[in-house]
C-alpha cells in the first residue's frame, strides 16, 4: 500500500498515512477503525449499518432469511464503500486539522485525488 505523508509543525513527528483500498474493513466491517483508535468512524460505520439492517426489517414485509440476507449485503456494500474511501477520509480530517504534506509526492498524490491543493 503506497504511503503519503504528513507534518504538522517542527515539533511534532510526521504522520504515515496509508493511501488507497483497505481491504480489511470489508470483512472487519467497523471493527477496524475502532482498532485503529478511530472512534468517530467507528461510530459512522456502525451506527449506518445498524440503521439500514432495522429499516430493512422494519419497513418491508418479507420472510426473515430474506431480511437477513438483505442485511447482509447491505452491510456488504458498506464495507466496500468505506474500504475504498477510508483513508482519504482520514487525511482530509487531518488536512482540516492543519497538516500538510511533507514532501512533493505527498503533495502530488493528494492533488491528483482532489482532496488537497497547494495555496500558491
């Protein structure tokens, strides 16, 4: 997985930045930002996955195997959708946070995905 990385100040050390697809969260599900001490997306996923498997089995009328198998792709793609967003999550709220890129791939990289443009 390829790196991008991330400085705040002097002080501080640089941050590592993973940069791309995570494909554990696609069978860790919610359980990975929570290991990685991520608590907000912890929330995110889990709190989005528990509110889409309820209304799929409050809303509709259907025999439960096909409420739960629903809910399992339901829960399925939202693990594919965070496992390809994740990390650009992740530096965007660092980015707000005041870091910047270290070095000029870093930059590079970030403005080829739109999440980062230099103040020129």
């Amino acid at each position: 997985m390829e790196k991008v990385y991330l400085k705040y100040d002097d002080v501080r050390p640089c941050v590592e930045c993973d940069y791309g697809f995570v494909s554990k969260i696609l069978y860790m599900g919610f359980l990975y930002p929570y290991f990685k001490g991520d608590l907000s997306f912890f929330g995110i996923i889990l709190a989005l996955q528990v509110s889409v498997c309820l209304l799929l089995c409050i809303i509709f009328s259907m025999p439960i195997i096909v409420k739960l198998l629903l809910c399992v792709i339901m829960i399925v793609i939202i693990n594919f959708l965070f496992a390809c967003n994740y990390n650009l999550l992740v530096i965007e709220k660092l980015l707000k946070e005041g870091y910047y890129p270290l070095d000029y791939n870093s930059s590079q990289k970030l403005i080829k995905k739109g999440i980062y443009f230099k103040l020129q």
